[in-house]
C-alpha cells in the first residue's frame, strides 16, 4: 500500500495531487526549483525538496534529481502529474529502477504512445515527409512528438514558410519538454477537437469514460472543455469509445490516459494518445462522480476496476483562467496575484492571494469548473462565476472565457477548432463599464481625505485620468457639502472600498480594490491610474519594439543588423518566456535602426529591443 507519494512536478497539478493524497491519508512531497521555492504546491506538501544546479525552466525536467528527491524524502511512489517529464519512458523506468511505484502506464505504452509519430503508426497512419510536401498538400499541421499544450505546434499555409516553421518548433518542443522532436500532419480545416478519457487496471479493464469537446482553442492551447463532448451521434460516440479502448489494449495500458480525435465531416480521426492525465480531466471527474487520482493511486497499488465505469450525469465545463493581456497580443503576464477567488465552482488552482507570478512557467492560474444538470445550466453557471470573480492582480483572459461561454455558436454547441480564428476579435474588444473610472475616482478621493470623508464645503471640479484596455478615461466630480456629485449620475455612498451609483433609474454598486499606487480593481474592471499631466520626458521614438513581457531573448533573425531594411510583418527576434516563444516582426517597411537584443539577454518587459524607422512613403 502506498504510503507517501512525490509529484514530480510543480503548480496547479501538484496541488491537486496533494488534495487527493491527504484525502488517503498518504504523506506528500513536493519537489521545486528556486523560482518555486515559496510557491503554493511547495508550502502545501507535508514535505519539499529542492532541486538544485538546474535553471528554473529546466529543473522540473532534471529526472535524476528528481529520483533522489523521492529517495531522500522516503517517498514509496512517484506522480508525474501533467508536462515535463510525464510522457518521458526513461524517467519512468529511473523510477521503477530506484524502487517506488510508478503511478503512471508502464514505460513500454509510453514509447508506444507518447511519440505522437509512433502512435500514428500504431493506428496504421503515416506522417508527412517534410521533404516530398508541395503546395498542394498545405494547410499542414507542426506539432511536437513529445508534449502537448501547445507548444511546438504551428501551421504552415504556405511551404516558404516551412523552414522556419519547423525550427520554431523544434526550439520550443525541446525547452518545453526536452525533445526537439517534431512531424507534420494534415491541418483539417473545420473539424472539432474530441477526446475519450480511459482508465485501464492491471486485471484487463480498460474503461471509456465518456468524451469531452475541447474546440475551444487558441494558439493551440485549449481554454474551454466540457463533457461530454455536445451533440456527437450515438454511432460516432460508440466508434471514439471502442477506438480509445483499442488504442490502450494495443500497448497494454495501464492507469489514466487520453484518446484525442478530430471529428470531422461525421468522421473521428486519430490524433494521438496522452499517457498521463489531462489538465481537463475535472470535467470527466464531475460528470462521473469520481476523483481520477484516487484511482491511478489505486490501480497502481493493483486493486481491479469494477467491470463498468459509473454511470454520467449531468454536464460540465471547465475554463482556463490565463495571466494574459489581449491588448498586447496576449503576452504573459507577472506580478502579485493579490486576490483570486472564483465563487461557487471548482477552483484548481496552484497560486493564493499574494503570491507572485513568475516568468519561467506557464501563465495558467487556475480552471474554473461548473457542473449542472444540463449544458446550458452548467454554461451559465460558469459564465456567471467567472464575471464575478475577485482578480486582483496581472491581467488575464476572463472577459474571453465569458463572452465565449455565453456566444451563441459555442451555446448552441455549433463550434470548431476554428471558433477563435472567426470570433476572438469580437470577443476580446474593449467594454470598459462606463461608471468603473467614476467609481475608482470617488474611492480614491474617499480614502486619500484627511478625515476619511467628504470636505464640507464646495469645490472646484476634480479630474483623475485612467487607463483600461489600452484606452484613457478622464473623469469629473465635485466635493459639495451633501457630498460627492458627478453629471448625469447620482451619488447613493462612496467610500474607499464601495461606491454605489444610480444612473437612468438602475443602481450599481462597485466593489473596489487598490494596490499600490496605480492599480485599481473595480468590479471586473482593471483600471490603471494616470497622473493628470503626462510626463513630456516618458516618449519613445516611433518605430520602437518594446519587450511585452520579461523573458529571454532566444534568436534573433540571421544576418540582421543595424540599417537594414525590413519589411512590414518581417520576423525580427524571438523571445523566450513561460516556456513559450513569442516573435517579435517589424510594424512597418522601413530601416532597422536600433538592435539592443541579443541572443541570451534576459529582457524586463517594456525594454528596448530595436527600432524601426518607417519609410516615408
């Protein structure tokens, strides 16, 4: 019987690992880097081993160290979680070599399986030859052999792009999973992303449970999954079963594992085989009623699987909340997560209140987690939490996950892979709450009064300026001696935490937040204080590229030197952070006049990385 157990890996997973460990009433042991060494799943765990010598984005795939953690630690079993090193063989076998149970598939189904190159050719189907590909052969698909997530995965529509597609790729698949490897596939336009959920013993079961929809993409990252997977024909939910069950046998599966497919045109195509369990897999675990880690650990303690799964109920829905700004072309985000609270829904999350978002590691800051009796009730259940939320800190993506929840394609379950690529425009445009830069303005008046209140005696008019998403807002009140008043609204209370306004007959009430100097929540709204006159001497020459985030720098475009000419749209460098690269193209034609980055050269956000003097048409 297992009796103590490390996860080898960091954040969101390895917390919710803990949970169900402690609810066993097994011992727990974190390993972290030192970027991690205050991190949630590190303060959580009954035990935490530092693992040294290693740069943080790296330390997580150190497999040796992490072996003599568990070792050290007196662990007896070892979870891989999700990432990093959970579809490695090698560390699984160094595992099972060393002594403790493995909680995970055997190393063989992970070779078999975890190659995405050598699962297609399990299930008789052959990949792209990047040197026989022709125009007539594009849309294709780059994809990582190794890793999900996103990582490592590009489009190609055009074969002059190719080259260096696929070099981007390899880059990022080898500093996300430390596999380079990566082939080409057929892009099918249209289709959704579909996925089964088995779990196989040690006896010979190997259960289906049920699908989820995971269309919901961006960049190739999935933000919203449900189960099950809406609308699918009772034919086609029996073929992705029975090819899931399939592919485990074939490899003799054991434990928790996922069968991904792209449905399209009514017919289900083999994508790959996840050898672990998915960041999704809450939503399986609601609308079954079980919890998948709890049977991995039993599975891998050889207890046998009932001879059926547990019956469905009901539907679910998850969404991943990012630190993200879509006004900067969704660039990670850093700083103090002040505040995160999500009322009334699962929270999977691996931060709390006043931890720091760092720069090495993916930018996820928890999934949120709805299930009702019916789609549209767990919708807008979700949707609903999600908008009242408490996010205090960098900014994220929820108005995306709540606009998209309650978009008419996605609640009428008529979405594709390709529902970002025709929406997110639409979805990310700026609906700044027209009261929110009064409400934070009479809070802050409120607060900064010598005497905590309202003077008593007229004034002339304040102005406070502030910025949300990517816009400015200047406000204007007075001080009277019945207290504050503002045009076109009225005033119910203010002070420095609530504000309540009427305007057109309906009362608002905004709940509001300040961090700092600058930064100010006001119900959903993120607003930036400005000072009342902009500093003449905080300009950049036009044409600057400025780092949207902190990160390093990886590569910068070959032969690129200061006072060459470049094109609109031109890849000029490529910067590195939370295991993702991000390019950086010039805006204009024009001539390169400043180059600062180098390859190497860690960037705070906002610094200078070159300058592009447009051409004078």
């Amino acid at each position: 019987m297992i009796t103590s157990v490390l996860v080898a890996n960091r954040g969101e997973i390895a917390c919710r690992v803990f949970r169900t460990c402690r609810e066993l009433g097994i011992r727990t042991v974190a390993v972290h880097s030192d970027a991690d060494e205050s991190a949630l799943h590190a303060r959580v765990a009954d035990a935490a081993v530092r693992l040294p010598g290693a740069a943080p984005a790296d330390t997580y795939l150190r497999g040796d160290l992490i072996v003599k953690a568990a070792l050290d630690a007196g662990a007896d079993a070892v979870h891989p979680g999700y990432g990093f090193l959970s579809e490695n063989a090698d560390f699984a076998r160094a595992v099972l070599d060393a002594g403790p149970v493995w909680i995970g598939p055997p190393p063989a189904a992970i070779e078999a399986m975890a190659s995405k190159t050598r699962a297609k050719q399990l299930m008789g189907i052959e990949p792209l030859g990047t040197d026989e590909l022709t125009e007539a052969d594009l849309p294709v698909l780059v994809k990582a052999a190794a890793g999900g997530g996103g990582r490592g995965m590009r489009i190609v529509r055009r074969l002059a792009d190719l080259g260096a597609e696929l070099t981007a790729a390899r880059a990022e698949a080898a500093s996300a999973f430390g596999d380079g490897e990566v082939f080409v596939e057929p892009y099918v336009e249209g289709g959704r992303h579909v996925e089964v959920q088995v779990l196989a013993d040690t006896h010979g079961t190997v259960w289906a449970l049920g699908t989820r929809d995971c269309s919901l993409q961006r960049r190739h990252q999935k933000v919203i999954e449900e189960a099950p997977a809406p609308g699918l024909p009772p034919a086609l939910t029996d073929e992705v079963h029975a090819l899931a069950v399939r592919a485990a046998r074939a490899v003799s599966y054991v434990g928790a594992g996922t069968v991904e497919f792209l449905v399209a045109d009514g017919r289900a195509h083999f994508l790959e085989m996840n050898t672990r369990l998915q960041v999704e897999h809450p939503v399986t675990e609601a609308v079954f009623g079980i919890d998948l880690v709890a049977e991995q650990i039993r599975v891998a303690e050889g207890h046998a699987l009932e001879k059926d799964p547990p019956r469905a109920r009901g539907h679910a829905v998850e969404a991943r909340l990012y630190a993200e700004d879509p006004a900067h072309g969704w660039a990670p985000q850093t700083g103090t997560l002040h505040r995160l609270a999500v009322p009334g829904v699962r929270l999977d999350t691996g931060y709390t209140d006043g931890d720091d978002i760092g720069v090495h590691y993916d930018p996820m800051l928890a999934k949120a987690v709805a299930h009702a009796p019916t789609r549209a009730e767990a919708l807008r259940r979700l949707a609903g939490a999600l908008e009242r939320a408490e996010l205090h800190g960098p900014v994220t993506n929820r108005n995306l996950l709540v606009r998209s929840l309650r978009h008419p394609e996605f609640t009428s379950g008529r979405m594709d892979t390709g529902f970002y690529d025709r929406h997110l425009t639409g979805l990310t445009a700026p609906a700044p709450d027209a009261y929110a830069p009064l409400a934070a303005a009479l809070a802050d008046a409120h607060g900064r009064s010598r005497f905590g209140g309202w003077r008593n005696v007229p004034s002339q008019p304040q102005a406070k300026r502030y910025a949300a998403a990517g816009e400015e807002h200047e406000v204007r009140y007075h001080h009277t001696r019945r207290g504050p008043t503002a045009e076109g609204v009225r005033v119910v209370r203010a002070d420095a935490g609530r504000v309540v306004l009427e305007a057109d007959g309906l009362r608002r009430t905004y709940e509001i937040a300040r961090y700092g100097d600058d930064r100010v929540y006001v119900n959903g709204t993120v607003l930036t204080a400005l000072p009342r006159f902009p500093d003449p001497t905080d300009r950049r020459e036009p044409g600057s590229l400025l780092a949207p985030m902190p990160g390093t720098v990886v590569r910068v475009a070959d032969g690129l030197t200061e006072g060459a000419r470049v094109a609109a749209g031109q890849p000029l460098l490529w910067l590195e952070a939370m295991k993702m690269e991000h390019r950086i193209s010039a805006p204009a034609a024009g001539t390169l006049t400043v180059l600062h980055a180098v390859p190497g050269q860690q960037v705070a956000v906002g610094a200078l990385l070159a300058v592009v003097q447009e051409e004078t048409p």
